[in-house]
C-alpha cells in the first residue's frame, strides 16, 4: 500500500479523478501523511517495533529512546529472565527501600503514569544491563511511492476515510461539510473497532475455556 493507491480512491470518492484536480497531488499527499500521525495516537500499537535497549545503570527510572513514543512493554533482559509489570503499590507492598535497594538484574518494572516513554527498573539495573523492549514509534514522512508500512494494508479504508475527512473539511460547501462528518465518524469508527477487536481475540487466545453452563 502507497500514498499513491490510497489518492487514488480518495479521488473516486471526492469525484476528482480528471485533471485539472480541485486537489493536488501534493496537497492529498500532506493529508495522508498527517492521518497516519492521527493512526499513530489512536494505534500506537500498529506501530510498534521491537528493540534492544541499554538501561542507565544504577538507576531507578529509565527513558526510551527518543524515537519513541510510547512503551508497550518490556519482555526480558539480555543474558537474563523476563520482566514482571507491576505498580507502585506492588512496589511499596514488597519492599519499602525499592529506591535504595542495591543494583542487580531487574525483574520488575513500572509505567511511569506522566511520562509514556518513561518507566521504572527493579532492583535498579548493574551496569551493562541491556532490555529487549517493544515501544510504538512516530511514523515517517512518506512520498507519493512509498511504502506505507507498519500500517497493514488492511487499514486502506481507513486511510482514504481520514483524507477525504480532510480534504473535505476545508470546503465551505454544505455537502462537503456533510461529507466530513460523516468520513470523519468513519475514520474514528473504524479504529475504535479494530482496536476493540484486536483487544477481544487477544483475551480470547489466553481465556480458560467455558462449558455452556459457564463452568471452568
């Protein structure tokens, strides 16, 4: 999937697919590079690489790098175990010095609530401690030929129904104001539902498995 394909449709469905275009190539272009930024806050997940990181050693909170956006998870260190996600009352439950204890392998982490690239290690990492770490990235600027990946080409709808909310909304005619709303509803439909999916098959791959009376 490229810009290119998806102006394409945008064009058939704004009715602009002759030349001279009320849109142009480059104008479309900004559109949909700026509906996958929006794809990029309301999926962070669809953009989600996986990375070795090398954790500040004899430190308690740690940042991701930033080319960053959010941390999805950490899943184990380098050389060593995985790492449980906990929170702070876990922390304070388990030990009241977790900030003073000494440094060693970590085995827990903690979000740090203010700060999406932000999170905490225990006990604080020794030195030369590395993480294998899944985090969503900022999407590139694409050209007109590009290949628009991480998103799967599954998202093509979704895309032409961000752009053409876009070109429409800065039309002052009444129908394309209609226009807008109702491909700008669609856009945000769309993710809300792929993300409540995605959430469902999830929990559907670890669920326990129920009879028809409910039972275990």
């Amino acid at each position: 999937m490229t810009p290119a394909g998806v102006i394409s449709e945008v064009r058939g469905l704004l009715q602009d697919d002759r030349a001279p275009y009320r849109y142009s190539d480059e104008l479309l272009l900004q559109f949909v590079n700026n509906t996958v930024r929006k794809m990029s806050v309301l999926r962070p997940d669809v953009f989600t690489i996986t990375d070795t990181v090398a954790a500040v050693a004899d430190q308690i909170d740690q940042q991701l790098p930033t080319t960053a956006t959010r941390l999805i998870d950490i899943l184990y260190v380098v050389g060593g175990g995985a790492v449980q996600e906990v929170d702070k009352q876990f922390f304070n439950d388990a030990t009241t010095a977790w900030i003073t204890d000494p440094a060693g392998v970590p085995v827990k982490f903690m979000r740090n609530p203010r700060n999406p690239r932000g999170y905490y290690l225990y006990p604080r990492p020794q030195s030369g401690t590395s993480l294998v770490v899944q985090y969503s990235t900022a999407p590139l600027t694409y050209a007109l030929n590009d290949d628009l990946a991480p998103v799967p080409d599954s998202y093509l709808s979704t895309l032409v129904d961000g752009v053409v909310y876009l070109a429409s909304s800065i039309d002052d005619e009444h129908v394309s104001t209609g226009r807008a709303e109702l491909f700008g509803q669609s856009f945000l439909g769309t993710i809300r539902a792929s993300y409540e999916a995605d959430g469902f098959l999830d929990g559907a791959a670890v669920a326990p498995r129920q009879t028809p009376e409910g039972r275990q």
